[in-house]
C-alpha cells in the first residue's frame, strides 16, 4: 500500500533545545505530533477527514525510547507509519534517527475516534485495521504504549497554577505536549543539567481547558531514577495525565 510510510527532516533550532543544549522532551514529542497530523492528512484520515464525520482523534497514550540526544542546529529524520488497531486503538509507531542512519529513538502512540456530539468513542475505521502488519521498521519500539500508575497521594506536589491561552490547542483544549512541559518543569535546573531522560511513557486520561487551575504530583521510585507524575485538576481532584520518565546520569 502506498504512502504506509512517511519522514520528516527536522532543523533542530534554538527554543527547540534545554539548558544542556540538547533537543527538549517535550520538543521531542512535538515533532512526533507534527509527523503524526501530517501523515494522517496523507492518509485521508486527518483532522479534517474526520470532522467531515463529525469525528475527531484523540492521542490516550504515547511512548518513547530514546538513545540520543540530538543538539542545536543538527538534522534529525522522523519516520512514522501506523500499525493497525489493538480493539478500540489506532496504533501509530516512530523511528528517529541521523541524516546518514544512526538511531535517536523509536516510540508507539495509541490514538482514539470519538464522537464529537456523544463524545463517546468510536469503533476505528475497517481501512486502519487493514495496516495490521503492513509495515516491518527494525528499529520500532516492538510494542505498544502501556498503562502508567499514578504517583502516590504522598508524592510532592507542584504550585497550582492556570491553564493559559498558549497552552491550548485548535479545539480548545490543553494541547498534549503542555502536560509533558509542565512535568519537566517541576524538576530541579541541577537534576535537568546532570541527568538524561532515557524513556517516557503518558497516559492521557481527561481532557482540561483554558483558565482551570491544575498541580502535578510528583513521586520517586525507590533505588532507580524513575518519576511517575500525575496532573491533577484542582477543582475536583481529577487525575488528567499520568506521565512517568526515567532517567540516566549524563556523561559530561
């Protein structure tokens, strides 16, 4: 099948880029996004495909695994292709990788059609189980993006503060990517300069929209530098993402 496959060059530029210099987490994830939008419309399963429907995509989980870390003003290549389905899942993988082949990352994403009236979720369409298998890639992930717990109500909360207008996306609501920022921006500028995070795993649970007010609780996993991370909605204690990263010592 035509078009099973789709890349993307991506310049690395400066506000892309974190204290240390390096592409960001949440930056990372962003052109997994992008490549995502963009191969859907290719497809004929784009956002606007699907509003026609009175339809839309909603991302529940996303994965990566990362091996590099690429910086400021070097090419990085994004691969995606989806996967088929998984029961009410459409499933979409990455390969990130160098402009002359070497491995960056792989990841999955799992994505879901909802109902834009009922709100309720929608079987995925029979064209997207034909992917089933359709694509081999050596360096993809070799799963799907799981489940993640919460972090524990003894975990350390963040300052609550407010959804803003640059935190919303084209439907109004808080775009994905802003739940992964505000997760890394409640670690310390130490930990972030002498540590690097080496997998990622979201869950999104709930969707939040513009002037609610939201904290994230935080919790270490005993004896290896893993954090699971939980956004909370203030007003009725809704659990809205659950992230959880793990880390490695940077070599310097």
């Amino acid at each position: 099948m035509e078009l099973l496959q789709f890349e993307k060059e991506y310049k690395i530029p400066v506000y892309d880029t974190g204290p240390d210099g390096k592409l960001s987490l949440y930056s990372l994830f962003n052109y997994l996004q992008d490549i995502a939008s963009a191969h859907a419309v290719r497809l004929k399963f784009g956002r606007d495909d699907l509003m026609r429907e009175n339809r839309f995509w909603v991302l529940s989980r996303i994965a990566a695994e990362i091996d590099l870390w690429p910086e400021w003003e070097e090419t990085i290549v994004v691969r995606t292709w989806p996967r088929g389905t998984d029961k009410l899942f459409a499933i979409r993988d990455y390969e990130v990788f160098y402009t002359d082949g070497i491995h960056i990352a792989s990841g999955s994403s799992s994505w879901l059609v909802i109902d834009r009236t009922t709100k309720k979720i929608q079987r995925p369409d029979e064209m997207l189980t034909r992917f089933n298998s359709k694509v081999s890639v050596k360096n993809s992930l070799g799963r799907n993006a799981e489940k993640v717990a919460p972090s524990s109500d003894k975990g350390q909360e963040s300052d609550h503060f407010k959804i803003k207008v640059s935190d919303l996306d084209v439907n109004l609501h808080t775009n994905n990517v802003r739940y992964i920022k505000w997760v890394t921006d409640t670690y310390d500028l130490d930990y972030i300069l002498n540590h690097t995070p080496v997998s990622m795993e979201v869950n999104y649970l709930a969707e939040s929209v513009f002037g609610e007010e939201v904290f994230v609780r935080s919790e270490k996993k005993s004896n290896i530098m893993s954090f699971n991370h939980s956004v909370i909605r203030c007003a009725d204690n809704k659990e809205l993402c659950r992230m959880r990263i793990d880390w490695t010592d940077c070599i310097h």
